[in-house]
C-alpha cells in the first residue's frame, strides 16, 4: 500500500471515527415530535417546541432548531400542529377491573329520577335476557329523597323474577330486589356483618332492598356468579382503550371493590395482555387489606406480590386500608355527630390500635400504605398512624397515602406537609351537585363543609396532591376533574362562585396533580410524570390549548394523541396522521 492510499485509509478511520463520537453525542432519534407547544411540568424548563424520542425514552427537550441534531434517516416526525402536549396522565386512585366491567353493564349514572332508572334496567335486562343476574351502578343517592336509600319495591315492579343487584356510584351501598335477596338467603332474621348493614323496615324488620359496606360481599355478592376469564379480559381491553382515548398512561389501583375483580388478584390477566402487546397502561397494585388483623399470611402475600411484579409496567408493594364509609350513608368516621343526626358519628372500620401497628409493620417493610379516610376522625387516625411509624421505625419519605380526605380538621391539615403524607384526592367527588349540597353538606354540617376537599389548604401547608377519579365511581375521564379544580362549580356554572371556593388550585397545580405529583406518589418522579430527558416517552396532544380557554370550558377537552413508551396507543378519528419527510406515515 503506497503512501497515497495508507493517508487515504487514516483519514476514512479518522472521518468514521469523528463520526462515531458525533453520533454518540446527538444520537439519532426514533421520533421527533415538532410544531408542537409543550408544558413540560419541569419547573427549570416549563415550556418547549418538540422534544426527541429514542428506545422509549425521552432523549432531548427544547426549541425547534436544536432538536433537528437528533433527526436521522430512520427517524419518525411527528408533528403536533401547534396543539399542547403535556406528560401523559396517571390516575391515582382506580379500580380498574371494576371499571372495566361496568362497561358492558348498565349504567345508572345519568338517571335523576326512579322512572328513569327503571326503564334503564328494563332496557338492559331485556337486551341480555342470558345473563343470569342483571348488574350494574351508578344510582345516585338524591333520586331516592329525602331517605337517600332505595328500595326493592321499585325494582320488584319491573323485574320481579330474575335477581337485581345495582351499585350506587360511590361504591359503598348496593341495592337488591326481594328475588335477588331471595337467592342470596337474606332474611329479617339475617345478621349484619362487622362493618356492614342490611337496611331494614322499621316497622317490619324485612329488609329494603339497601345493602351497605361490608354487607355487600357478606350477605349478597357472594351469591352471585363471578366473571369468567374471557369476561374480565373483554372488559380489561375495553378499559384499556378508554383509559388512552382519555390521556391515561398510568393508573394507581387502589384494591378491589366487589369479589374476584382486585386487580393485584387479576394481576397474571395484566402480564397476559402486556406478553401479547396489548397493555397499553401501565399499572401499579394495591393488595386490599381487611380487618381485623395483618397475618403472617397476608404480609408474605403482599411481599410475594412484590417481588413477581416490579417493573415499569406492572408494580405491586401497596397496601390499601378502609378506615370508614362515607358520609352520604353516615359511615364516615367523625370527630364530632353528623349534624343532621346527632345520633350517629359514623365507625371505624379498624380498631386503631391494630391499624397503627399494622401500618408500621408495613412501613418497616418497605410497602407503600394507601388508606381509605373520608372522615376527619378517620383522617387523623391515618396522619397519626404514618407519622408514629416513621419514628417508630426511623424511616423517611415512605410516602403514604390518604385516599379521599372528604373532610379533615383544620389543625390536622399541616401533618400532611410535615409528615410528607400525600394526600390523593378525585377532584369529581367535588362536583357540586345535589348529593354535594344537598346530602353531603347537610350531614357533615356547615363547619365542616368550609374545610371540604381542602385541595389548597393542603397544598398550601406542603403536602403533595395527587389526582385521580375512583372509577367506576366517576368516569376516568381527568378532564372534568381538572375543570372541577380549577372551578368548584357544575358545568352550568352552580354555585357562583364555585362550593367552598378558596379550595381551588391553580391550571398549572391541578395538572401537576395528575402527572408530577402522581408519579411522586407513586415513588416513579425520576422516570415519570414530566417531559424532560430520561423520563419515559409517555405524553399526550389535546385538542384545545388550557391556558387560552375559560376554565368552564376544559371539561370539553378531548386527547388527540396518546402515546406511552413512544408508541402511539391512541389516535382520535379528528387526528390526521402527520408526514415525515424522511420516513414517511407516522405509525
């Protein structure tokens, strides 16, 4: 080889290796997201043009002409035509098996009157005159005024052969029909279970029909037939699509409502669908914990969940707690009596002793605690308990959760902050509608209703919020519970001035509240909840700018784009495909 050509060699291993380190510095990306206007919810850098995507991962965030470095022959361009990106949405606070279910049954939701929800059951029974029992929820307390309770006489006229079994839209009371009651052996000589109550005839003793808490699995639910595996993965992919149209990449599942639907328990149906790449949310599970006690056998459960599901896409190592009911059904438990019964203060549903013990065994191990607490005697029990832990066990930043926090003292609110308790709320228990104003406010009493859902007071006082809906409690959907944090008011606009209004956050908290927070929560805020570099590539495009619109008008907001891991999960019918010049259809 002449001189000429070994000069020749050198410089081609010289230009190759310079090249190498140059791509090693500005790696080409798998997808470039362009023309687009980014909140990233990164408080050093809010605002960007495109970001760049690589293997999942977010690889760079900022303005337009410093993102082109990243663009190389294979590389996907998406562009975003002007519309706002945000981090993809978590919900904190979910039963997503549950959800996922009610959406192939009858839905109750809208009925404001008993006429209506007869005819919603007549229409449901007889289009699916195979199903042995005619399920479904929603049923809303006001329809049944002033007792707020149903009975069974208005099921039995329309459908007096064949079981009935509803849900209310809180999840804490159900209502049968006398066949239903018939089947599952109810009786007026029936006990009532601990922490539950089968409603009955003053006069009488039969019972109504009205079934609460822990009576619904004890005296009723265990009659009926449970889902069959092609059912629950039916209603799992239902869900799923729901959950990406609405924005949601993640969902906190806070145990299971009714039997054979936990979602920890359905956990091998999840890996199903994500080993056929068909999981398209990522999950963290609670396990349900009842009283009275914490075993040896549930603490080794809990911990062999964890050590099989662990991973960015399925996680266990969460606990969930009941500590009452709710304040609708005076369940809820109180500091002080309901003021419009001055007989009763509600219970807790755990002696506080082993709750607290049960709490700081848990802690020691690791486990993230999530505890049910609507009452401000519930709620303090909750605060004390974490906090006694953590000294207890010397530990720091676990992390637990109040679920709900309806109602709190106001010398309880700054424990959160201190404690460094999140606090996660669902912003469309709020929503100030009849059973808002009319049940709950009137039973919790006018003292106490000024410290309602204390979204600010908390935020205020240092604690983390993190919001999520409760589906099937409400729908999924953040997007009204986003516009119900910003307003305190229905979509008519009632009350003005919006339900306790000095409890209203910010555009820029609520949506924290739904991703950084979230992740926080979920002990993820180091890969998640954010758009910035070494986060996962999980983000939405929405079809309506929040910061240039009427915050009565966010509820309106629909997802054009759903992406989680950079790939594409979820297109609106409204969302032509963008071009890439260099790579052609985005898919």
């Amino acid at each position: 080889m002449n001189h000429a050509m070994r000069r020749g060699c050198l410089l081609a291993l010289i230009a190759a290796f310079l090249a190498s380190v140059a791509f090693a510095q500005n790696p080409s990306a798998d997808t470039l997201v362009i023309n687009a206007r980014i909140y990233t919810v990164n408080s050093k850098q809010p605002w960007a043009e495109g970001l760049a995507i690589q293997k999942g991962m977010i690889l760079a965030v900022g303005a337009a002409k410093d993102l082109q470095k990243y663009r190389g022959a294979t590389t996907k361009v998406l562009d975003a035509k002007g519309h706002l990106v945000l981090p993809g949405f978590t919900d904190s606070h979910i039963h997503f098996l549950d959800g996922a279910l009610s959406l192939l049954r009858v839905n109750l939701s809208q009925a404001k009157t008993i006429p209506e929800v007869q005819k919603l059951v007549k229409e449901y029974a007889d289009k699916n005159s195979a199903e042995p029992w005619v399920l479904g929820r929603g049923w809303q307390y006001p329809v049944f005024a002033p007792s707020g309770l149903p009975d069974k006489k208005y099921l039995d006229k329309i459908l007096p052969d064949r079981p009935v079994y509803l849900e209310a839209f809180d999840g804490h009371t159900w209502w049968a029909n006398r066949k239903a009651l018939q089947i599952a052996g109810v009786t007026a000589k029936t006990p009532d279970p601990p922490n539950g109550k089968i409603v009955r005839d003053r006069a009488t003793g039969e019972p109504t029909g009205a079934i609460q808490e822990d009576a619904a699995d004890a005296v009723i639910r265990r009659a009926i037939p449970l889902p069959t595996r092609d059912e629950k993965l039916r209603a799992l992919r239902a869900g799923l699509r729901e959950a990406n149209r609405v924005g949601l990449v993640r969902v906190h599942s806070a145990g299971g409502v009714n039997i054979g639907s936990s979602d920890l328990e359905n956990a091998a149906l999840f890996d199903e669908l994500r080993k056929s790449s068909e999981l398209t949310v990522r999950m963290y599970l609670a396990y349900r914990l009842d009283p009275p006690t914490l075993t040896r056998k549930e603490l080794a459960e809990i911990e062999a969940a964890r050590q099989k599901y662990h991973d960015d896409w399925i996680a266990a190592g969460a606990v969930k707690f009941f500590l009452d009911g709710v304040v609708e059904g005076h369940t809820a438990a109180m500091l002080t009596p309901y003021s419009d019964d001055p007989k009763q203060i509600g219970a807790l549903f755990w002696d506080p002793a082993e709750y607290k013990q049960a709490v700081e065994r848990l802690d020691r191990g690791g486990f993230q605690v999530f505890t049910h607490a609507i009452g401000d005697r519930a709620v303090r029990l909750a605060l004390d308990s974490y906090e006694s832990a953590a000294k207890v066990n010397h530990t720091q930043d676990a992390r637990h959760r109040v679920e709900h926090i309806e109602t709190v003292a106001e010398e309880d609110i700054p424990q959160f902050g201190r404690v460094g308790v999140i606090a996660s709320f669902q912003p469309l228990h709020a929503y100030p509608d009849d059973d808002t104003l009319n049940i709950w406010a009137r039973n919790v009493g006018p003292e106490r209703a000024q410290r309602a859902w204390a979204w600010h007071s908390i935020e205020s006082a240092g604690g983390v919020l993190a919001f999520g809906s409760d589906w099937p409690v409400v729908t999924l959907n953040p997007w009204p519970g986003v516009q119900s944090a910003l307003t305190r008011q229905t979509d008519e606009g009632d009350p003005p001035g919006g339900f306790v209004p000095k409890e209203r956050i910010s555009l820029e908290d609520a949506i924290q509240a739904y991703t950084l927070g979230a992740a926080i929560a979920g002990r993820r805020e180091k890969t998640e909840g954010s758009i910035e570099p070494g986060r996962v590539a999980d983000l939405i495009i929405i079809s309506q700018d929040l910061f240039k619109i009427e915050p009565s008008d966010i509820g309106k907001t629909e997802v054009m784009l759903t992406m989680v891991g950079g790939t594409i999960v979820y297109q609106s019918p409204h969302w032509a495909e963008a071009k890439s010049a260099a790579a052609g259809k985005v898919e």
